[in-house]
C-alpha cells in the first residue's frame, strides 16, 4: 500500500517573498527539491506542495520559517536553506527563528554578526557562562571568528581590558629564527587568519590602534610563558598543533577576570609524527571539570561554501573506511 499524498498551500503577500524564498535563478528551491522529495508549484501568491504526508509537512514547515525570516526583513543565502532543509528533515526547522532573532554585535562596515547553527549558538552562550572554553570542529564552522567577535565586544563593553590572540607557530616548530625580517615580519604569517577576523569586526584602522596602545596583543604561543593575564580575552586557536606542554603552560595563564576560548581541529594535526597533541590530552584530562566549557561542532555547522561541507563529510568517511 503507497503512502497516502497530500497538498498544502502557503499563501505569499506578493510576487517579491516568491523571489527571496525561491532564490536568483529558483537556486534555492532546486536545494530544497533535490533534498526533500515532493511537487512544489508556484502561481501568484500562492505556494503549493503536494507528496508524501511526511514530506509535504517537512515542506510546509520548512517554506513557512523561510517565509518568517523573509518577512523579519532577513537576507537568505544558500547556506542558509542548505541548513534549514537539513533541520527540516527531523522537524527542527523553528528552531531557526530564535538563532536568526538579535545580534552579537556588527562589522566596522554596520553588516549585523549573527550565530548562523545551533551548534554556534550553543558556542557564544557556553563562552559567555564560562571562563575556559573548548570550541573544537571542522574547518569553516566559525570558531575562531566568533570568539574574535565575543572579544571585541567583552573589550567595547569594558568587561575585558584588553584581548590576547595567539597560536603555536608549529610550521616552523616556534623557531621563527630562520625566517627573514623583524619578529613583526616572522609572526604574521601564523597569525594572519586572527587579523582577518578582527580586521572584519573592527576595521584596519582601529585594530592598529588598539595594537599600538596594547589592547590588543598578537603574538606566538611561545610568548606566554612565564605569564599571569588578569582581565583579559584570551584566543589561543589552531589549539590540535600545541603539545600536551605547550596546552598546560597556556590554561595555566588564567589570571583573575580573564576569560579564555581555546579553538582546534583534531583533524587537522600538524605536529611532528609520535608527538601527542596537547588539545586531544587536555580533553580527555579536564572533561570532569564542570566549570570547563566543551563545544564540539559537526559538519552541519560550516558556514563557509556548502562544498566545504560535503569535502568534510568525504574526508571523514574515508578516514572511517582505514579504521
């Protein structure tokens, strides 16, 4: 016996939310009918989906959040409808409305930051309840770029005062001494991913004033030790590249009204072979701790191009298939 059809219709208040729902060139309704089996037409002001019951609710619920968001006055990008069909499969597709609702802050250019997964938003909760964050995921799911973010604004708001953005420069094994140029010259190349992101948030100007007065310091990781910082935002990113040495001395910094997000991918070790990463160890020491902020981040959360994702998902299962 076949599953019973049904058919709903969403109606449309003009032509315009059709366009924004559907995308340039139907671009976002051919996302959705290669994800979602069903027959979605379109006439005037009224949307029609007919199919399988299961698929035609999916659906409805699906075009009626999109719709809900269009009319809230937000942008839809690709990746937006990539994410809400993924969540639309298991009926979790509301669950956009409140991640969509408010701001963290806005980009020097006045352009709105807002969490784009549940799993980010879950990450910029989790960092603002708790002094030491792990963020650890894939490539592209928003790190880094969002505890740049929640740094500028704990600095803005005076929480903070001042932000301390480092990595372990492993490339070159924190021996920058063979490379040519000042220490400016031989620190930048391993830090360029965190001026892009403070460049984005706060503008070139400010960032280099803010570098110049020592609000905000850059340096390798190597650079930290023998310090205590008190009241400060504190980045160490590409975390899986520190040794379990390295990942003590840096969570040992925390000083007093400092707060400190820790960001890697285990996936992406560049360590020298049979040594042990100090992000993979302090997971598995510190899990007990319930002060201690754990986020894990999935494929689902990149929000960089979607064939980004699908080359994770690849990656991730070929790795499966040699175990």
């Amino acid at each position: 016996m076949s599953e019973q059809t049904a058919s709903i219709q969403i109606s449309l208040q003009n032509a315009g939310e059709a366009q924004a729902l559907f995308g340039p060139q139907d671009g976002f309704l051919k996302i959705i009918e290669k994800e979602i089996p069903a027959v979605i037409d379109s006439r005037e002001a009224e949307i029609t989906i007919r199919g399988a019951q299961r698929e035609v609710d999916m659906l409805g619920q699906l075009f009626n959040v999109l719709l809900s968001l269009v009319r809230g006055g937000y942008l839809l990008s690709e990746r937006d409808v990539h994410y809400a069909v993924e969540l639309a499969k298991d009926f979790r597709a509301d669950q956009l409305l409140d991640l969509f609702k408010g701001e963290i802050t806005t980009t020097f250019r006045g352009k709105p930051i807002r969490v784009k997964t549940i799993g980010q938003k879950h990450y910029v909760t989790t960092i603002k309840k708790r002094d030491i964050v792990f963020g650890i995921g894939p490539a592209g799911t928003g790190k880094t770029y969002l505890a740049v973010v929640l740094a500028v604004a704990a600095l803005k708001e005076g929480s903070v005062k001042r932000i301390v953005l480092t990595r372990p420069a492993v490339e070159a094994g924190e021996n920058l001494g063979f490379l040519p140029g000042d220490l400016q010259e031989k620190v930048d190349p391993y830090l360029r991913p965190l001026y892009d992101a403070l460049y984005d948030v706060m503008g070139p100007d400010q960032v280099a004033k803010a570098l110049e007065r020592g609000l905000i310091e850059i340096a390798p990781l190597a650079y930290m030790r023998g310090r205590t910082l008190e009241d400060a935002f504190i980045i160490l990113d590409e975390a899986q590249n520190t040794t379990p040495e390295q990942m003590k001395m840096f969570l040992t910094r925390l000083g007093f009204g400092s707060k400190m997000v820790i960001t890697g991918d285990v996936t992406q070790i560049d360590l020298p072979r049979g040594k042990k990463s100090g992000l993979i160890e302090a997971t598995a020491i510190l899990s007990g701790i319930e002060e201690l902020g754990f986020v894990y981040f999935a494929e689902q959360d990149v929000v960089r191009h979607s064939l980004v994702q699908r080359i994770i998902v690849a990656y991730d299962r070929a790795a499966e298939n040699l175990q």
